[in-house]
C-alpha cells in the first residue's frame, strides 16, 4: 500500500510532554466497528469490557537506555552518547550511538564508572559494544548512569527528568529490556485494575522488549518495502492455555497496546488457537490482515506514516481510522507517548 495514505497533519500542541494525572483521567475515545465515536474517559474502561474477557498487558520494563560519556583515545577524549538498543548476550549491547562519525572498533567507552569497547560498527550510527560488566552488576551500572529514553517528540521540546523514572513506567512493569514504553499501559492504576476485577475482568501478561523501530514513520514509499525490526517476545504456555479458555467461554481479548497484541498475533495460528511463544518476532500488521486472536485494542494516537497507525488501521479499517484521528484532533486529544487513548472494538 502507499504509505501517504496513512499521513495526517497534527498540531504540535497536541503533542503531550506530560502524561494526565491520575494516570486513568486521560481521554478515552471509543470507536466502534460501524465508524460510531464515543468520547469518555480510561477510568470508563469497566463500562466497554465484561466478566470473561481478559485484558493483555505487556510486562517489560523500560531501562534508563541513554548513557552519555567518554571515548577515550590517546588523541584525547570526546563527547559521545548511546542508546542502548538490544541485549545480546550477558555484557552486550546493540546500540545507536552519536556522534557515529567519533566510535571505532577497539574504542574504549567511558560512563563515569562504567566502561565498555566497540566490537562492531555499522554504517548509519549502529554499533555493538561489550561492557566490562555482565548480569545483575551490568543492569545496576545502567541504571546508575543512565537516563530514561524519551521518545523524540518529547525529548526534542524537554530534558528527562526524574519525573519521567516513574511516569514513562508501568504500573505493572516487570522485565527489564525495553528501550520505550508500551504506552498504552501507562493509564492504568491499581484502583484501576481492582475495578476491572471486581467486574470479573481478567489480566494476563506477555513480554515484548520494544526496541527503537517501533515508533519511527516508514521511510519507504510502500508498505511492501518496509522491513520491521526484530523484538524479542515471550508468551508462556500457561498463559496461552488461559487465554484459549477465554475464547472458549465466549469471552474476549483486549490486548492493551500494540506491542501485547502483536506478540499475541505471532503467537496465533491460523487456527485462531494461541500457542507459546519465545523469540523474535518481526510481524507487520498492515491493511488486508486477517486477526487470529485479538479482539479488542486499547493503544494511544500514534505518529503518522508509522507502522503503529498502519496496524490500527488494519484493525478497524483506514477509513474508520481517518475519521477517528481527524475527531481526535478536532477535539483537542492528545497525542503519543504521555497522550490519551483510543479503544477500538471492531464489528468483527
């Protein structure tokens, strides 16, 4: 498909640098198969869900990814930051670093205390490097050095600050090895969840670490041309068993955000029955898509030309979705990471 036509034009002022507060106070926006638009808020979620269904939340844990730092050479040192992109073994990294043109391999790195070598470079800022750390001590080093990895629409207008430790975090985060956020999990609150439990509304939990391509606009003129990159997600088999009850018993799957969704679809057959799942995952979900296990979608506004509002689109429809961000935007919803939310509920 031609990737213009999943563009719009947003006012920057409907970029959110903060999130609502409570978190549940955010816009909700309901949208309905037959294109009907409800306007209300998270904390109305009880009202759209019933006792049976089960809410899909993704449990990963955003790492403080940025390091800012030191090379060190014997010419002198130089300014140099990285973004932590993928673990790939015990003490390495994947990452994107800047300035690129200053890293080669044999460079020593310098975090305050922490130090690394580049083993690898790539040519459009990629690099690996290994750490002088590995497990637990090389996760404690990070998050001492570290900064919390706000997206660039938001880092662009403001410097993270220790604020956005607990903001840019799920409730209910628990792996660590995202380099961003599931957003969409970001509205919820304990009282929250109580209020879906006492409804009879269950939660089940997959992991997918998101990595840096997740939100980026597609540089390609056609989706076909467009390559995802691979996250690493998990999808146990205890939790698959739940959730085909789930769908045996007539209920349904609100998968809460893209990233819980996607990994529920690459862990569905073609027989709609959910299997486990451990490894990467590359899945593009774009227009023409034929849904295997997720039935509901709770995600926020996504950038335009992004493979995010691409896969919303295949969920509800690209007309539908048109009309639903131009709605969004005529009434002054907010958009993106710390934005409000949209519950799509197909007619399928």
């Amino acid at each position: 498909m031609d990737v213009s036509l999943f563009d719009f034009e947003l006012p920057e002022a409907q970029i959110a640098l903060r999130p609502a507060i409570p978190r549940d106070s955010a816009r909700l926006m309901v949208v309905h198969g037959d294109g009907r638009i409800e306007h209300r808020h998270i904390g109305d979620l009880p009202d759209y869900l019933r006792a049976g269904d089960a809410l899909l939340v993704n449990d990963t844990k955003v790492i403080p990814a940025r390091l800012r730092g030191q090379r060190l050479r014997e010419a002198g040192p130089a300014q140099i930051e990285i973004l932590l992109h993928r673990r790939l073994s015990d003490d390495t990294y994947s990452v994107l670093a800047r300035p690129a043109r200053k890293l080669a391999v044999g460079d020593v790195l310098a975090f305050g205390d922490l130090k690394a070598q580049v083993t690898a470079r790539g040519d459009a800022g990629e690099a690996e490097i290994r750490f002088a750390l590995g497990g637990a001590g090389l996760d404690s080093a990070i998050a001492a050095a570290g900064e919390m990895p706000l997206p660039p629409y938001i880092a662009g207008k403001r410097k993270a600050d220790a604020q956005d430790a607990s903001d840019y975090q799920t409730v209910f985060a628990r792996a660590q090895g995202s380099v961003a956020a599931p957003t969409a999990g970001l509205h919820f609150t304990p009282a929250l969840f109580d209020r879906l439990g006492a409804k009879g509304v269950t939660r089940e939990a997959v992991t997918l670490h998101v990595g840096l391509g997740t939100f980026l606009p597609v540089a390609a003129e056609d989706t076909s041309q467009h390559r995802m990159h691979a996250e690493r997600a998990l999808l146990d088999g205890a939790t698959a068993g739940r959730l085909n009850a789930v769908h045996r018993a007539g209920g349904r799957i609100a998968a809460v955000g893209t990233t819980s969704l996607r990994t529920l679809e690459s862990a569905a057959g073609e027989d709609g029955l959910i299997r486990p799942f451990d490894g990467d995952t590359d899945i593009f979900i774009t227009p023409g898509y034929r849904f295997r296990a997720a039935d509901l979608l709770l995600t926020n506004f996504h950038l335009p030309r992004s493979t995010l509002f691409m896969l919303v689109s295949a969920f509800m429809g690209l007309d539908v979705m048109q009309r639903a961000y131009a709605e969004a935007i005529a009434q002054g919803y907010r958009f993106y990471s710390y934005g409000d939310a949209c519950l799509l509920m197909p007619a399928r």
